[in-house]
C-alpha cells in the first residue's frame, strides 16, 4: 500500500505513525504538515491567531471554469464562521452560540425524540434497514433543518445540494460532473437566499432570524430601502447555508458510525442494551473512537514554532482531531473502544474542536445520538450488521467518511 493509499484507506495507522515524530511533519501524500499529537493539536486550536482558519474552505474559483459559470450569479460564497478569524468570526459565531444556547437546544429535544422513534418505526416489521439513507440522513438534516426554520421540501432541496457540493467541491469527477453538481448547488443557494428574505419580511424564533439580526440588523445596508442589500443576502445567506451544510454532514456520519462500532462490538451494544444509563457515555465513547471530522485545516499566518519544529509562513496544516483522541498520553489503551471508560477521560476528546473555532452544535449532536441510541436499543435490541457489512466509507482525511455513506443492518 502506498503512503497516499494508506492515508486515505487507513489514516488511524497513518495517525498513529504521525504520532511517533516528535512534533509536526510535512506529508506530501496530503500536501499539509500533519499535527497528529493531542498537545500539540490543542495548541493549534488555542492559538488560533498564529494558525488561521482564513481560506481554509474550498471556494468557487477553485473550481473548472464550466462550474465557476453555474455558480457566477448566485448568492452566497462570502467567508463564514468556520473560515473567518478575528472580529469578523466573532461577529458570525455570537448569533449561534445565543441561537443554540442548553435551552434552545432544550426546546428542540422532543421534536429529536419524537422523530428518531418516527423512523425506526417507518422499518422496524422490515427486518433490515439501509440506515443511512432511512434514518442517519433523515434525522440529521430535519433537526438543524427545524433550527433554522426550513420547510420540508426546502430540508429535502438541501440535502440535495449539499450531496451535489461535495460532489463539485471534493470527488474527483470530471469538469462535466462538476458543472452539473455546480448547478444544482446554485438552485440551493437560491432557494436559501429566498428563504433568508422571507424571513427579513417576517421574522421567526429561529437560527435564519438571529443571523439576520446580528449580520444586518437594519436591513436595508443605511438606506432606508427595507430592502436588504446583495452584500447582505450575500453574508447571511452564506452563513444561514454553512450552518445547515455542516449540522448536516457531520451529524449523519457521527450517528452512523456511533452506530457501527456498537455493533462491531457486540460485547458493548449487549452492555449498552442491558444497561441504558450507559448511553451517555456511550455518545461520548462513539464520538471519540471515530469522529466524521478526521481533521481540520489551518495555515500559518507567519512563522511559527510548534513541538520544536519550524514551519514556514503560508504553511498549510492538517490538523488531525481524530489522531489526538486516540493519543496514548491522554487516553488509555485508545485503540480499545469501551463505552464503560470513566467520563473524565473520555470528556478530553477534540471530536468538536476546541478554542475560538470549537464546535457550536456539540450538544444538538449529542441530543440526536442519545435519542437513536435510547429508541434502538429499546426497539431493536438484537440489531446487528448485515452479513459482510463493514460500513461504505468514502475517501477524505477532512471528513474520512466524506461520510458515512451506507450501512445495512438487519435483526
């Protein structure tokens, strides 16, 4: 197997060499230095002014000229929170972190419980499930959906779009394909730009409004048209879509790989049946053993020293999240998956981040997997994977899974 091979087939024993250097390495198989141990990760995500989250995203003129041009008069493309530094990611971070406050996300935990049910249920009598496509994807993209104050069709028009961006944005199609992900994109951005003015005309308690009156809080740009401005469908519409695209592509692998390494250890789904109040720990135990986020990327904004090595100005990171959470210093035997680890530990994983950029939605994530662990194992307690089911992966060390793209079970 080849170095490329080997980091986008088997990156854990690519993280685990990683970890073995005594601080960053540059790996040209994925073109970044790789940050692989946990203290050294954490300090990346601390000093988030030396490593800059700027410019980090794709961006449309990345792109073959045929998708650019599907792209060219659509709203949207302006930086958001993930990709944004200093005032301006503070100005974009404050409306989600007042939006998914323990108590707003509180509100929407019945509607998690009610929907997760709803699902299982729509396949119990069948005997076997897709579980990605029925019920990981469906309940994912509905709660942040619900959040943001989408309608039905408009959450359906989103996943699709979402599935054609990373199509356009990271598989390695050719510039036909790309342009015709790139049109379909287009549609959603346009359907969320629509979506952002009608909620300019008439606001609701929801994650659209609060943007909306954070990023243009008057409107109108200062000229007292009532009108919002096209830099300001710009900015909001970006950052409304970027919340949906990630509650959505992280959640859905996050409960689909919860899911197939419970039952990959069947010892710990049969724990976790008999003892339900293990689910908590259980989420936390998923999340670290095998995050959907794999890694973030940074770039150095000058040089910089980090574990005694020297890395240039400009210098791309990939700064590996899933390698600190199995980093024999913080967590013991971290190879071993054990939902019965004691919760200090295991509440020192990276899966969401940490510092200025650390995930807002944690703890909607943690709501969803509570309420899918709590309805399977009442449910559906002798699940188990399809014969020969080992989870269909896709090829990315960002997200590994790119996500989790199917998983049959059977019981």
């Amino acid at each position: 197997m080849t170095e490329s091979e080997i980091w986008f087939q088997d990156p854990y024993a690519a993280f685990a060499r990683g970890r073995q250097s005594t601080g960053p390495a540059f790996v040209p198989a994925v073109g970044a230095w790789v940050v692989a141990r946990h203290d050294d990760v954490l300090e990346v995500l601390r000093r988030a002014d030396e490593f800059s989250s700027a410019n980090t995203l794709p961006r449309d003129e990345m792109l073959p000229p045929a998708a650019r041009a599907e792209l060219a008069d659509s709203i949207g493309g302006r930086p958001v929170v993930v990709n944004s530094d200093g005032a301006a990611h503070r100005r974009y971070r404050a409306p989600l972190l007042a939006g998914l406050t323990p108590a707003r996300v509180e509100q929407v935990v019945p509607f998690i419980g009610q929907r997760a049910a709803e699902l299982v249920e729509g396949f119990v009598e069948d005997g076997h499930v897709e579980f990605v496509s029925r019920y990981t994807s469906v309940l994912a993209s509905e709660t942040i959906g619900r959040l943001i104050g989408l309608e039905p069709e408009e959450v359906a028009q989103a996943v699709h779009g979402t599935t054609q961006a990373l199509i356009m944005y990271f598989f390695p199609v050719g510039d036909q394909h790309k342009a015709q992900a790139a049109r379909k994109f287009a549609e959603l951005r346009a359907m969320i730009d629509a979506h952002v003015r009608r909620r300019h005309a008439e606001p609701s308690d929801d994650l659209s409004s609060a943007l909306l009156g954070a990023l243009a809080p008057d409107g109108d740009g200062g000229s007292g048209s009532g009108e919002l401005t096209l830099d300001q469908r710009h900015e909001v519409a970006s950052n409304v879509l970027n919340l949906f695209i990630a509650g959505f592509i992280t959640a859905t692998p996050l409960l689909g790989t919860m899911v197939l390494n419970l039952l990959r250890h069947r010892d710990q789904w049969e724990l976790l049946c008999a003892k339900p109040e293990l689910i908590p720990a259980a989420v936390e135990e998923a999340t670290r053993y095998d995050t959907s986020m794999q890694s973030v990327r940074r770039i150095t904004t000058a040089p910089v020293t980090l574990a005694g090595v020297e890395i240039p100005a400009g210098a791309t990171l990939l700064v590996a999240l899933a390698s600190a959470n199995r980093d024999a210093e913080v967590h013991d035997q971290p190879d071993t998956f054990d939902i019965t680890r004691p919760t200090g530990a295991t509440a020192r994983h990276l899966s969401f981040g940490h510092g200025p950029h650390a995930c807002v939605g944690a703890q909607l994530f943690r709501e969803e997997a509570r309420a899918t662990l709590r309805v399977l194992t009442e449910r559906l307690p002798n699940l188990r994977l399809a014969p020969q089911e080992a989870g269909t992966m896709g090829r990315s060390v960002v997200p590994r899974d790119g996500s989790l793209q199917e998983l049959n079970l059977v019981w």
